[in-house]
C-alpha cells in the first residue's frame, strides 16, 4: 500500500482496479464515453482514486503524478498536454459517484449491484 500512497501510477492503479472492472462500472452507470475525449472516463475513474491516494496535491500534480515521466514525454510528442483544474473538476462531474460506488461494491463485496451483477475480482 505504501507503494500506491507514494505513486499513485496509472499502471500500479490499474492492477489494483483492473480496466475491464471500471470499463463495466462506467457502462452499468451509463458513464461510458458516446464520443473521443482527450479525457476519457476510464481515465477519470482512477484520477479520482489516485486524488482519494494523494490527498494534499492539487489536481494536475495527482495527474501528473499518475504517469511516469517517459509516458508524458510520449503523450506531449503526440500534442497532449496536462489539462487545467477546470477541465478536471468537469471530468469528475462528468463521471459522478455512481461508479464508483459500483466498483467499491465489486471490489469489496459490500453488497449487491442493484439489477445487475458485477465482476468481482
């Protein structure tokens, strides 16, 4: 744990909450992308987790801290860049609680999904 405290990387973030696990959780919540985003839901799910991680930093250094500086370099190559704190709070608008109280609920068998059944891990 102190490993996912310190980090908070995408990659260590996804083994903890596999894809496919957040991918059913966006859709079962009708959260899942109708059009290409720069940031894309998934993507925002564990921004949220990693902000629950590191709690003292601002928005754009949790996602800045969620990639590793080589990733970065490859995504400001193609013409992304870090996005301001306005864009970030409209993704976690976006998104909501719902799923995340869905995958809380899978990961932690804490109770049943309502109308549908998730994959646990």
């Amino acid at each position: 744990m102190g490993e996912v405290l310190s980090q908070a990387r995408l990659g260590v973030l996804a083994r903890l909450v596999p894809p496919g696990l957040v991918d059913e959780a966006l859709a079962v919540s009708d959260r899942d992308e109708r059009r290409w985003r720069a940031l894309p839901s998934r993507l925002g799910v564990y921004f949220v987790l990693a902000l629950c991680l590191l709690r003292t930093k601002s928005g754009p250094a949790v996602l800045q801290n969620m990639f590793t500086t080589s990733m970065l370099a490859r995504l400001r190559e193609r013409g992304w860049s870090l996005p301001a704190s306005t864009a970030l709070s409209k993704l976690r608008d976006r998104i909501g609680a719902v799923p995340l109280q869905l995958l809380f609920d899978a990961l932690t068998g804490w109770r049943p999904v309502a109308g549908r059944v998730m994959t646990t891990v």
